[in-house]
C-alpha cells in the first residue's frame, strides 16, 4: 500500500536531526580536547549505541511489567493485529501486555522484524474492538516509519551522556560527607574519572540535557507523521482521533512516559502526562492531534 507523508513534516525531521549531529558532534570535539584518543571515543559511541539498539526492549519491558501474548490468550488483540499487519504489509510484531490499568500502548524494538507492541491492560479494558484497531493501527504506523530504530539511533548519544553525567553527581553526593573506608576503596575508579574529566562531565550534563529540545520534538512529528498514516491507511480519522480524546479524557493519566523518565525510547500513544510547556512534551497535545485529524476527514484520501 502506497506510503501517505504528513506534507512539510520530512524537512522538520531532517533538520532536527542535523541539530542533534551538530550537538554530538561538539561533544566528540570536547572528548577529543579533553585527552581522549580518537580510537577510545569512536568505542564509547559504538558501546552506547549498541547498549541502547540491544537492551531497549527488555528495559521497557521490565520498566512496564509487560508479557508477551499468544493468540489464544488475547484473540482480539491479534486479530486486530493481523489485520492491520496485512493491510499495512508489515511483518507480524511481537504482542505483549502491561497489567498497568491506566490506557495506553507503545511500540518497541529495534526493526520492522524486531519489534513489540505493548498494550496495558487498561487500553484493552476501555476501547470498543474498532477503537483498539484504531489505536494498533498508530502503532503500526510507528512501524513503517522506523520510528522506533530512528529514536533508538538519534537518542542514545543522549542517553549515554545523562547517564555519565548522573553518575558523577551521585558519586559527588555521596562522598561530600564522610564514609566509610572500604565505600572509598569501591569509589576509586569513578574518584580517578571524575577528577580527570570533572570538565567533560559538564558538558556531558548539559549537552545531555539540551539534546532531550530536539529530541522530544523528533518525537512530537513522528507521533503526528503516525496519525496522519494510520487515518489514511484505515480511512477512519474521525474513529482515531475519537480514540484519542477517549484515552486522553479518561480518569487516569500514565504514569510511565518511558522517553521522558526511563530514557527508553519507546514510542507510545499518549504522553504519561501534560507539560505546560508543549516544547518540552514527548508528545503532541491530543487536541492539536485530533484538529488534525478532523481536517484530513474532509481531505479525498480518507473518504
């Protein structure tokens, strides 16, 4: 089936990208001027990237509680998954299910053949059969566009230097009061990095933390790029953006925004709750997302 693009979107994208590679790019050229060799930060990149392309999925899983499904045991769940796999001419992703009550889904994985969609329990509990279907067909969309391998790609640099940087302000914390002689003797190593690199760990933090701008509006048009494909594929925009604002106005917000909190980039529906500032969301508002929807119905291609 012919592939639908949200118009103006791409070049969002690729600009965003060329940000997030000029941010690493300064932070290669800070390891470079700290001392280290060529070879040494041309390993850490690859280690980084390679830890975060082979464990995202089971980290997501452990973070949510989620199992994978048989068909036998969630039938309408894989049905509906069948279908849409069929129509979209994907290969069948693994189904797992979170026991978490409040509703949502996210997709995870590595590649169009290496990918889970999670569902919670609370999603599977509050949607008619049509809006699940509505709500697997964003995910799929999710998995035509790559959108899990291109998050996993564009943020593990991002995640690497975070978590450096966290390392070295837990260590700092820990060792500004007294402590015992054998914590010393265990604290060694990190005492030696810090006091070597104290200056890099900086610019680690905060290219860190400036890389989550791009990031998390990478992530809003590719949410918005899975809309627009799962209402042109399904033709029923008005039915996703109704799941939407039933999931959105629901009682309970997710708790678990795993961009946001466990730094895994997973791709969910909806976003774990509303930021005030919408620059700094993993996600879209949900009513910018159905305004959109609700104007691609009267478009030709949804009819």
């Amino acid at each position: 089936m012919t592939r639908q693009t949200m118009p103006g979107l791409l070049p969002r994208m690729i600009a965003v990208m060329a940000l997030l590679m000029l941010m690493y790019a300064v932070v290669v050229g800070a390891a470079l001027l700290a001392g280290f060799s060529w070879p040494v930060v041309v390993t850490g990149v690859v280690l980084a990237v390679l830890l975060q392309w082979c464990a995202t999925e089971r980290l997501a899983r452990a973070t949510t509680g989620a199992q994978i499904v048989t068909a036998d045991e969630e039938p309408e769940l894989h049905g509906a998954l069948d279908r849409l796999c069929a129509l979209n001419d994907v290969a069948k992703p693994r189904v797992a299910v979170s026991p978490d009550p409040v509703p949502n889904a996210f997709t995870l994985g590595r590649s169009k053949r290496h990918t889970t969609i999670v569902v919670t329990r609370g999603l599977l509990e509050i949607l008619e059969p049509d809006e699940l279907g509505a709500a697997l067909a964003h995910e799929v969309a999710h998995i035509r566009h790559r959108d899990v391998a291109v998050m996993t790609l564009a943020s593990s640099l991002a995640i690497a230097m975070s978590w450096s940087a966290r390392v070295a302000r837990d260590f700092v914390r820990r060792n500004s009061k007294p402590v015992p002689f054998f914590r010393q003797i265990r604290d060694l190593p990190i005492a030696f990095m810090v006091a070597g690199t104290y200056p890099l760990i900086i610019v680690l933090g905060l290219c860190g933390l400036l890389a989550q701008l791009p990031l998390r509006a990478l992530g809003r048009y590719r949410e918005l790029a899975a809309d627009h494909d799962a209402a042109v594929q399904t033709r029923q925009p008005a039915l996703l953006a109704a799941t939407l604002l039933k999931i959105g106005n629901s009682d309970m917000v997710p708790r678990t925004d795993l961009r946001a909190t466990a730094r895994v980039p997973a791709i969910g529906l909806v976003a774990a709750k509303p930021v005030r500032l919408a620059w700094w969301s993993t996600h879209p508002e949900i009513a910018r997302r159905v305004d959109r929807l609700t104007a691609l119905s009267d478009t030709p291609a949804t009819r």
